[in-house]
C-alpha cells in the first residue's frame, strides 16, 4: 500500500477496495461487517436508541487516546445514556490527500480495540478523501443503534425536584488534555483525556436504580453545560456544592493558570446522572467498582427554586450563580 | 440569527440551540427528533440494515439537487439495496466558519423534504463548526436503519449464471452535472442530476421478485464499477449490450466530447438489479410504473465464462472488455 492517503483512496475503486482489506477490515472486522451496501442485523430485542456524532479534533492524538478512541466512545456514550446496551456503530472517514497510512493505522486500530473493549460491532462504514486544504488531515463521524432494557426511561425532562445530581468521575480532562497538546501556551502537566466507553458502569447503575431519570454525557461543553440544558428542559433549579466536584490536581492547576472553569471543560468519560435521592448512594457505590467511575461522586440535587438556574455552594457556604454557558469554547477542542 | 457560522454555532451551547430550533428543528423536525444524547425508537419488525455514507460535493448545489438531498438519497438507497425499508436517519454536519446561514437553510430544507418524500425520519443530529479553511463548506453524513422485509436476501454475492441484469434509468446524469456545475471546460449541457431516493420503486421490484439477487446503487465508480465489484464477489462473468444501455442525449453530448465512459460516471438515483430471467420482464415492469425508474432496462445477463470480467457486446456486435475501473474519479464529484 502506498504510503499516503491518495485521492484515488476514495474513489470506490480498487485503491479504495485496498484502503479497507488492508486496514479497516483488518482492525474493524466481525462478522456483521459488511461489502454490501449495508450491513444486516437481527432483529433487536426492545427498542431502539440511534445516535450520531462528528469528531475533528487537533492534534487527533493525544495523552489517554487519539480521534479513532474518541469517535467509538462518543456514541456508545450517547446510546448508554438513554440506557441502551450499544450493539452497532457505523463510521465515516473524511481524510485529506496526503494523510499518512501509517496514522491511519493507528486510527482504525484504536477503533477497533475500543469497540471490542465497549462490546459493540462496527458493521459498516464510508471513506471519502478530500483534496489537501480540503479537510484538516481527518474527520470521523460514528453513528450507532442500541437497545433499550426493558423498564428503562432516561431523558434531560425527567429531572425532579429532590433528585440527586451524580457525576461519574473527576471533571474537565479531556478539554485540558487537547489544551497542552496543542503547546501553544508552554505550560506542561501530566494529564490525560478520560475519554472512556461507559455502557458496563451504566448498566450497573441502572440494575440498582432502573427508576433513574436523567443521564447525559458531559462532553463538548463540560458538565457546566449539560447542567443548565437539564436546568432547562425539565424547568428545574439546580444545586452543586463546589467542594464535592471532583477536579484532579492537574486539572486544578492548569485551570488556575489559564483561568477556566473546570464545569465548562470537556470531558470524554464522564456523565452526570439525576436519580431519586434515596438511590444516589447505591448508584455511586454500583460505579465505583468499575476503573472508568470509580471516582463517582454526588455533587449536589435538583431544586424547585432557581428555574433554569445552576448555583454553586462555595467552599466557604457562600452560593453564587455559574455563569451562564458562553458562546464559544475555550478551549475551542472540536 | 447571524448571517454566517461561526464557531459559537459548533460550541455545544447557546448558539448551537439557537440553530437547532431555528433550522434544523424546522425543517427536519418531527415526533422522533431528539433533544437528548439519542433517539428513542419503536422496535422494528424484522432484522434490521444499517449503513452510512459521508457527502462532499463541490459546488453544494447544482441542476437537480443539492448536498441535503443527495445525503438522504444516498443513505436511503443504501438501505433499499438490501431490500430493507428505511425508517430513521441521522445526520452529522461538519460547517466552515463563514457558511452563509441562507445556504445552510436551503440544505436543510432539500433534507427535510427529501426525507418526508423517501418516507423516512431524521431522529438525530450533530453539528461541528470548523475554522476558515478547516473544511471546504460543508461536508454530512447520514446514517440509516431499515427494516428489511420478510424473505428479501439480496448481496453482490448472490449473482448467478442466468441472471438478467437491469439498471433502473439512464446513466452518468449525476457525474456529468456536477462536471458542468463547476464549469472548468466551457461546455453548456441541459443536464440535471439523477439524485432520488428508490425505495418506492424497489418494494414494488421486490413484490413481483422477492428472489431478487442483487441490488446496488451505482453512486461513486457508476455502473461500470458496481458490474466489475459484483463480477469479483459471486465469482462470474457479465456480459453487457452496448445499444441497450440508456444514456440521455445530454450526457452522450458531454461524454463525447471530454472522452469519457458514461459507465463509469456517477449516478446517484440509478440501481443495478439481477434476477432470475423468467422475472426480469416483470420487474423492469414495475420500475416503469414510477417517475424515477421508467427508464429501467435490461442490459445484459449473468455469464459463466469469463469470470471476474465485463464484456461488452458493441452496437455492431463485436465484444470487448470494459476497462476495469481506473484509480481515480473522472470527473472528480465528491
């Protein structure tokens, strides 16, 4: 195989045929992947979740993972919230002409360890290449299917006053962690993205609390974000008590450093979860015998006052409102 | 709202909201449509199909068409090549900087109203902004589930010595409109894409059949490609009747002209089917009933000889090879 991605790569001929022996069958394969037009399954068991997402990402890798990681555990991440069991996932590649196979290797194998590791199949996919200046060197787009247990309801609406606020680990790694790859402010930490797939711990938490009402995985716009959406959609306040909020060391320091807030970091590992007071216990202890989330914590509950609203209890008792989720992302990390 | 993307519109918070209630909302929006990390789906009926399939395509829009309309399409047909009746879509956006929102509108609405014409729901979304120069306008994936009917088997593999061969129209329109749209060689041809979605006339195909071997939809390589493909996977040879395959007057202009083969231009509203020959006449039967496969003809038949090949038999009745596919697209189309 040449040693570059090339235009001919994505024609759908025979540089294409190539491109998927060579590696994506290779790394990607099972016996539902397909070189048909699409991939055929059995019928599920339940319902159906189905879920897309688009991953660009500079530097595609990076300490704890690369692009290829993040792409399976993103959607898998999606389908675990509305407590379905991910069994499928598609992916597409956008590649620009020049790419290096070797990289793209790396990718797909990625790809395809953590979907073994997540126990889902990617069944199909599509590779286009794009000009040079076209793309910025790649882009992944995962979409997936998976099944809804029987008794299992999950959605931002159904947070209730009383309900305790969980979140699964320490917050805002994965926004730090592409922060000091991009070397761009010379500060140096020891830091890696949590990026994880978390259907296992789910599963779990859901077998000790099939009443749970909202999970959602805090990524783009960190758990700050995720937490004004919920705020929002079931027309709810919220309260968290700063001092209960996992932050690691590194995080912490980098943050201070640059002035972030760690809520507004991205995190690729990590969900909040809204469940009955009375369970909240059993949940965190279901979490945190699993590696991903054993650093699960319960940050604070759902309120009837402050519609719409996160407040923060300060370490001294104080509260204060988070400041609203802004315009861009800083860092602006895909 | 603004009147171009930028990158607050791919953060994750206020102004992606704001464009997914005010665009996509509108016009793809229905009773599936997800706010949460996933779609929520009735169980399906049977076995499933999934496929998905990335679009980029330079100019975004041109005769017949736009990229919304081709991303449906394309995942559509995918679907219905496998017999399986698609039901729920998703779509994942990567937007420059800078993209007129107008223009994002006009996709958007080609989507939503593809979409209700293919039958089928779009039941969640992604939207990634990159920077200027990060990507060239806008690149979407979609992804799809189907259901495949009861009985229905069709892949490459299943081709058989005997078998007729059908395409569903006239071939090459949707190449040689994207070359003319980009208008690098000054030739002005009345020539519109053949994008459409199929499943439509396919489930009547598969009625008067339901022992249909093969289907597949000629987009990237045309015809051409798909033959060669097939000729590999169930180990036979293809023989093809120069004077029987349909090309408009349009394309045979253009093709003529630049030297091209309209067998190996892209179509992407065009399906290959092979079938038992008592069924052939029938199934080209019910194609002509709808609008986008009256022109739907028989072109050849499944060989035992020449194993792995493409002949073509000449207006003039002399045979001769199909070039196998090239490396790359000529034109180039996405």
């Amino acid at each position: 195989m040449s040693e570059v991605i090339t235009l001919a790569h994505g024609s759908g001929g025979r540089k294409t045929s190539e491109l998927i022996a060579g590696i994506f069958k290779k790394y990607l394969g099972n016996s539902f992947f397909t070189a048909d037009d699409a991939a055929v399954l059995p019928r599920p068991s339940g319902k159906i979740a189905m879920s897309t997402d688009g991953f660009i990402v500079s530097p595609w890798k990076y300490p704890g993972g690369n692009i290829g990681r993040l792409a399976v555990c993103g959607t898998v991440n999606d389908l675990a919230c509305m407590g379905a069991k991910p069994l499928y996932l598609t992916c597409s590649y956008v590649i620009e002409e020049g790419f290096p196979v070797s990289d793209l290797e790396e990718i797909a194998k990625a790809m395809g360890e953590t979907a073994k590791e997540a126990g889902v199949y990617i069944v199909a996919g599509d590779t286009k290449v794009a000009g040079k200046g076209q793309v910025d060197k790649i882009f992944i787009t995962t979409a997936g299917v998976g099944v809804i247990e029987d008794g299992i309801e999950t959605s931002g609406r159904f947070a209730r006053p009383g309900d305790a606020i969980i979140v699964t680990g320490d917050v805002g790694r994965h926004g730090t962690t592409i922060l000091l790859a991009r070397d761009e402010y010379g500060i140096e930490a020891d830091c890696t993205s949590d990026c994880a797939p978390l259907w296992q711990p789910v599963s779990e938490a859901l077998k000790v609390c099939p009443g749970m009402h909202v999970i959602r995985d805090a990524t783009r716009g960190g758990v700050g974000t995720v937490l004004y959406e919920i705020a929002a959609e079931a027309n709810v306040g919220i309260r968290i008590s700063r001092q209960d909020i996992p932050v690691s060391d590194e995080v912490r320091g980098v943050t201070g450093l640059l002035g972030l807030e760690p809520l507004y970091l991205a995190c690729e590992g990590r969900m909040v979860m809204m469940c009955p007071k009375d369970k909240a216990d059993a949940v965190v202890e279901a979490l945190s015998a699993f590696e991903y989330t054993k650093g699960a914590r319960i940050i604070g509950e759902v309120t009837e006052d402050n519609i719409g609203k996160v407040i923060t209890v300060t370490e001294v008792g104080g509260q204060t409102y988070l400041p609203q989720p802004g315009n861009e992302l800083l860092p602006r990390i895909c």
